[in-house]
C-alpha cells in the first residue's frame, strides 16, 4: 500500500496523530522542529494521504467499514447494534462485511472499505497471528480493533473483554459451589479470546488448589453443535463431570440440550455457565447463567474513540480492557448469599 502515516510517525520518531495533525495543518502543540521533520519525512519519501478517507478533505464520506467474522454468531448482531447507534448518532452510516472467519477474503475487504474512501474501520479480525514476523496489514484509515486480539494489523486502538478475568469469576463461582470436576470447552485455539478464557479457567482452579484434568478440557469452534457434541463425548467415554464452563453461549446451550437428551438435570447434576449473554440466554430452560458483555457501553466507547481518531486527537491507551458482568440464572444453583444478592 506504499508508505504509510504509520511508517511517517516512526521515521519522525512522534505518535501517528502527530502526524495527522501536521499533514492536516492543526499544528498546536507540535514544536517547530518536528513539524519540520514530519515534513522533510513526508516529501523525502512521497508520502501522499489519501485525504477523504483520513478525514483531512473538506468532505468526509461519513462512513465507517465494520467487518466481522461470521454473522450467523448471535454475539455479533447485537454488537453490530452496539456500534451503529451510537456512530449513527455523530452522523455516520455503518458499511457492514463479513470475511466468513478468511483470512484472505478480510484482506480484500479492507482493500475494498479503503478504495471506497470510508473514513474508519472497525475490525473484529481473523488475523491473530503472522505467520511471518514481518507480516503485518497497514491501513490508511483509522482502524479500532474489536473482541479479537492482534499481531498483524496495524490498528490504532484495540478494545476489548477483559476475558481472563471474566473467566476467573465464571470459574470461581462454580468452584464455590463445591464442584471440582469442572468441564471447560474453548473456542478456536489460533484466537486471543481463547487463550485468555482458558487462563482464567486455569488461574481460578490453580487458586482452588483443583488439579486440571486434561480430559475435560474440550475443543469447541463457538457454535452449538460443537458444545452438543463436547458432552456427548464425556458421556460416551464415562468421563464424569459436574459442571461446564462454555467459552460462549451458544456452546453452553448445546451442552444444556445434550445434558437434556442424556437426562442429567441442570444445575441440579450439572451446572453450566456461559459468556456473552445473547438473547436466547435467558429465553430457554434453564435460563442460562453467563457473562454479559457491556455492549452498549463497548459500542460509545468506540465510536467516541474512533470519532478522535478521524480528527487526528490523540488517543492515551491503545489497549482498553471492559470488565464483562456476571448475571446469575437457573443453569447454575444459587447459594443463600447469591439468593439475597438477586
């Protein structure tokens, strides 16, 4: 993509909004000599911007690209509102793409949201990890990362689930409750949500003093089928188990309909917890207990953050941490405590 605003910042030794603002003419608070670096940088190497989807030309298209994974993942509607409101509310329309989890086909739409002069991403990438380390996606927009972490795009913020700790308190709560043949079924093992889960899954039974058994720690791919299929594979082997940590929701609801087929009662055999709290959560029986993610107060976050980036502000933390909160329901029993708590 030639030579980037990012490229410019580190050759000049400044943050990218250092730049913006001297290629955009806002040069308060920019000493005289670096702006005189930043431009003796820009002409040595050509750098031309391209002026409408960075915000600096007199019309903005007044459109952010949203790209997501998979949109048959019940998480991703509600998130997707999340965002469109409050962008709708600073007068952008939302450019809506799904790279169906390619890896190669989000390349071609970031392409294609930067040919069409959008003026911010919002990516919820499938490129966790380069499989060189030079291999890295520059953009010539803004870029806010969303839910998934990075070592390949070149965002400028990321925000996400502060999903270990999240995981640690799912983990507890069970724990708390005398269970100590725990199931965990995790998510994708190429995807930062994974690992992180899991690491509060382990930090919390480490805690507990609970050993770990290897075979109760199930793959899982986020969909139902694979959270069915988890628990039936316990039953088929006699593995026994007493509850179920799920990486997400739809995966702790395939495990209730698999408990349910087996005729094992939740919570009162088995407790399952999962995370995201989608709408179908508190709709079947059991209602599910589950982690809720803060998704309207996620979705101000980055439309605020990314209406600063298009204007060149300075942004003090490239990573934010959300804190998800624990909302207790019938798939997992409650103590007397827990009880005058609701």
């Amino acid at each position: 993509m030639g030579v980037t605003m990012e490229y410019i910042a580190r050759m000049a030794n400044v943050s990218k909004a250092t730049v913006s603002r001297v290629v955009n003419g806002k040069t308060e608070g920019v000493g005289k000599e670096t702006r005189e670096r930043i431009q003796r940088i820009i002409e040595e190497y050509g750098y031309t911007p391209n002026l409408v989807a960075r915000g600096m030309a007199t019309s903005h298209s007044k459109t952010i690209g949203l790209v997501i994974p998979n949109i048959t993942n019940p998480f991703f509607p509600d998130l997707i509102w999340s965002l469109q409101i409050p962008l709708q509310a600073y007068g952008y329309t939302v450019m809506l793409c799904d790279t169906d989890s390619s890896r190669q086909t989000e390349e071609n739409i970031l392409k294609t949201l930067q040919a069409k002069r959008v003026d911010g991403i919002i990516l919820a990438t499938v490129q966790e990890e380069g499989r060189h380390s030079q291999e890295t996606v520059r953009l010539d927009v803004p870029c806010v990362l969303i839910d998934r972490k990075s070592n390949v795009i070149d965002y400028d913020v990321g925000i996400f689930m502060d999903n270990e700790f999240a995981f640690w308190s799912a983990t507890n709560l069970i724990l708390r409750h005398g269970n100590r043949r725990i199931a965990f079924i995790k998510g994708p093992d190429d995807l930062s949500t994974t690992k992180e889960r899991l690491l509060g899954f382990q930090s919390a039974m480490k805690q507990y003093g609970v050993p770990i058994d290897p075979d109760l720690i199930l793959n899982g791919d986020f969909g139902f089928r694979s959270g069915y299929t988890a628990v039936m594979m316990l039953h088929r082997r006699r593995i026994p188990f007493t509850a179920i940590v799920a990486s997400n929701d739809m995966m702790a609801l395939g495990a209730i309909q698999a408990l349910r087929e087996l005729n094992i009662s939740v919570p009162e055999e088995v407790e399952v917890i999962g995370c995201d709290d989608i709408p179908f959560s508190s709709l079947i029986q059991p209602t599910l207990t589950t982690m809720r993610i803060p998704l309207e107060k996620f979705g101000r976050r980055v439309a605020s953050i990314m209406m600063d980036l298009i204007a060149g502000n300075p942004v003090s933390d490239k990573n934010i941490r959300l804190e998800a909160e624990l909302i207790l329901r019938g798939s997992t029993r409650k103590t007397k405590q827990e009880t005058k708590g609701t």
